[in-house]
C-alpha cells in the first residue's frame, strides 16, 4: 500500500524559477530516497511556505524520510516541520485518476 506524506515550513524564498535553479541538486538528492515513488513540489509565496506532497512506496520509507527531511530543513534554519503521513485509498484514489504507482 502507498502512503503519501505531506510536508510544509516556513519559507522566504527563492520562488518559482528561482527556486528551481536554486533546488534541482536537492530535488536529484530526493529522487535517490529509498521507497520515494515521487515528489510534488509545492510554493505559496504570498503564505511565505514551501514544502512538498510524496508517495512512498511503504509506510517504513515515508517515516524514515520524514524524520532525515525534518532534521535536514532545521539544519538549513527552518524553525518548524509540519509532516503529515497518510494511508492511501488506491481504490478511491484511482477513480479520481490520482497516480498511485510509479510510471
């Protein structure tokens, strides 16, 4: 069964293409985590926060994730991690067309 973790911080920029330019070596680090089916990159300046939407492959590999990417944005100054694991309903979900499995 897939879970899906759900993270967000405080952030004060880059944004967008900025951002991007700023984060591809952590977004190739990312595409390395063990268990790591993908990655959604989210942004609201205007809310100053970032963070991301993940699947995981198991339960084991998103808790392992989330506890390295929490230490790993306090170590860049983030103050506080709001993460969030959730089960994943792949029935429902694949009604709605949500992509559950890696391509």
């Amino acid at each position: 069964m897939p879970y899906l973790l759900q993270v967000d911080f405080p952030y004060q920029g880059p944004w967008g293409d900025e951002m991007a330019a700023a984060m591809t070596g952590l977004a190739q680090s990312i595409a390395q985590e063990p268990g790591l089916i993908w990655k959604i990159w989210t942004e609201n300046q205007a809310a100053q926060e970032a963070g991301g939407i993940y699947l995981f492959q198991d339960l084991p590999s998103a808790e392992a994730y989330l506890t390295m990417h929490t230490q790993r944005l306090k170590g860049f100054g983030v103050p506080h991690v709001n993460g969030k694991i959730f089960a994943v309903n792949d029935t429902l979900s694949r009604i709605d067309r949500a992509p559950v499995t890696q391509s």
